[in-house]
C-alpha cells in the first residue's frame, strides 16, 4: 500500500506551477507589481537629458556642463560603458550608471545621439568578444529607443543622413547646387569624368581608416578607381569656406577666405584658426532648410561660396563645431535650450 501514500507529482508542484489560468495571472500580476515599485523608485532619478557619446568627446563633455548648469539631471552613457557600467531595461525604462551617476531614461528624457561607440572587449574570448560586439549597438539603441525618449536625433535618421549620395540627392531635389558628382570604378568613365572638367576625389565614409584630404585627380590616376569604387566631384572654384551649424530653425555661419591653391582647407588650417562668424541669412535659411530635408533637427555642414552662389558639399550630424570661435557664446545656448524645451 506503500505507493497509495506517494504524493502525485501535481500535489508536490507550487500552485504557480500548475500553468492554470489563476496562476499565470497572479505571476502576471507579480511582475506587473514589481516593474511599477521599480518604476515609482526611479521617478525622482530620470535624466532630463542623455548624451549618448564617447567619455573623451569635447562636444558631450561641455554640453553636459552646461546642462548640469542650468539645474537638469544630465548624464553621459555610451557602448563605452556598458560592461563597466550598469545597465539594466524594463522596455518601457532603462536604468544606466557610471562615472557620471545613475539615472532613468524614460519618455520624459530627451537623448542627443552623438556617437555610439563600440563594447570594450578586452578579458573575453574571440567568440564573446564578437557577440559583445554585435548585440551592443543593439542593446543600447534598442533600450532607449523602446523607453520612448525623444532623441535628438535618433541614430538610424544619423545613419541615412550621413551617407554621401543621399545628401547630394536631397540637395539636388531642394534645387540647392551642388558639384557635379560620380561614383564609379570604370576607369573609362572616370577618365571621361575628369577630362570633362577640372575634378577632385572624395571619400564616402567618416570611417576608421585613412582619411585622406580632398585633392584633385588627373587622367593618370583615374586607374586606381577600378580597386574600389570613387566618388569624384567637380571642383568647384571659390573664394572661401563656410561651415554652418545648425539647431532647430537656427543656423550660424562661419566663413574662411581660401588661398589660391587650396582644394582642403584642413591640409593648410588644421585647427580651423581662419573660420570668422558672418551674418549670412541667405546661407543660413538653406542650411536650415538642408537639415530638415535629411529627416534631422541638427547637423554642421560644409559649404563653398563659389562666384555665383553658396554650394553645397556635405553634412555631418555630429561634427564638431567647438573649434569655431563664438561658437561656445552662439551654439551651446541654442542646443541647451533644444534639448531641455
């Protein structure tokens, strides 16, 4: 009789075991009860604003400053931190910490997506070192695109808005001039490109590799298109250099006269000494219009003042502007107040 007195499997088993529907409620309910007190505790901690960029970064670093400044929760936090740090996601609320403190991303915060940088890897294994290194773009954007965060501006908007093609074809549709353009590792139809006109190669990535200046082609070097395709522009014949920053519906102008031989003025101005602030609103009102047309509410961007008429030349979302002078007077105010508004 000893096996009438064993319990059933099912009588040993928690009722939350039993995957009745009472059962599976209350867990529900549980967690539910648990996300909410998780939730109330963070309310008093979420950041006003998030800078998702590198620790080092100038830019991230004195819009932080100026941020705290004006009495906001601000933090940094990129895919720097994520194995140093703390991070930590309910869906709808993300929880991060680091060198700058600890604080909750939800839809009350506003993220200015600068960069996002990559998972430090060192101590792993090659197979934990490439899974570290393909989930973290997605875990962060993920988390903070899923706690409904306004972002200024959101990563994937950046990603299009940085590639080279769809700014000139965007340029092109808003009837702003830009330099005749091709793209291709034809060595004929290169050849043919230049011999059309004076021109210059260009390149489409701000990647890790070489970041060669911007100089002009002849006929004799269009060979080495057929290793890689190239992007080939006219060159346009200026006077000077402007690099435009822009906010919201605002834009400041900075311009730089050129000397006779300059293609780049990087390979002669390095830290961009020359550039003076202009009153320009012609400029400005088509910079702002440029922005808008590549889905973005900021961007620095590069323009000639040719002999007719300001042409195009490319954008950058997150490009630096600090080694403007006045920019800290004209822009940091502007970006604080779109990002804290």
């Amino acid at each position: 009789m000893a096996h009438e007195l064993e319990a059933s499997p099912s009588q040993l088993r928690s009722p939350l075991h039993l995957g009745t529907p009472n059962s599976r409620r209350l867990l529900r309910l549980r967690r539910m009860s648990e996300v909410r007190a998780r939730a109330k505790a963070m309310e008093n901690d979420v950041a006003d604003v998030l800078i998702v960029d590198n620790p080092d970064e100038p830019h991230a670093q004195r819009i932080l400053r100026a941020v705290r400044d004006e009495g906001h929760r601000a933090m940094r936090f990129n895919l720097t931190d994520l194995r140093a740090g703390r991070f930590h996601s309910d869906v709808c609320s993300v929880s991060l910490e680091n060198e700058c403190g600890r604080l909750a991303i939800t839809e009350r915060t506003k993220v200015w997506w600068r960069h996002g940088g990559s998972v430090d890897v060192s101590g792993l294994g090659p197979e934990e070192a490439t899974l570290a290194t393909d989930e973290g773009p997605y875990l962060l954007a993920g988390a903070i695109l899923a706690s409904g965060a306004e972002l200024v501006d959101c990563p994937y908007a950046i990603y299009r808005a940085e590639l080279k093609p769809f700014q000139l074809a965007v340029a092109r549709r808003l009837g702003i001039p830009t330099p005749v353009t091709r793209i291709t590792n034809d060595p004929k139809a290169a050849r043919s490109f230049v011999s059309d006109q004076r021109s210059v190669a260009k390149p489409l990535s701000p990647g890790q590799g070489i970041a060669p200046f911007v100089a002009e082609v002849t006929r004799d070097d269009v060979a080495h298109v057929q290793s890689l395709p190239t992007m080939l522009q006219e060159l346009i014949v200026s006077e000077a250099d402007a690099r435009v920053v822009v906010v919201g519906s605002q834009a400041w102008v900075w311009k730089r006269t050129r000397e006779g031989h300059t293609i780049d003025w990087r390979a002669v101005d390095r830290s961009g000494d020359g550039f003076i602030a202009i009153a320009d609103e012609v400029l400005g009102q088509l910079a702002v219009k440029m922005c808008v047309g590549l889905g973005l509410t900021t961007s620095v961007q590069d323009w000639l003042y040719s002999v007719d008429q300001p042409v195009f030349l490319e954008s950058n979302a997150v490009g630096a502007w600090l080694f403007l002078r006045d920019s800290e007077r004209l822009v940091v105010p502007a970006l604080v107040r779109h990002l804290v508004h």
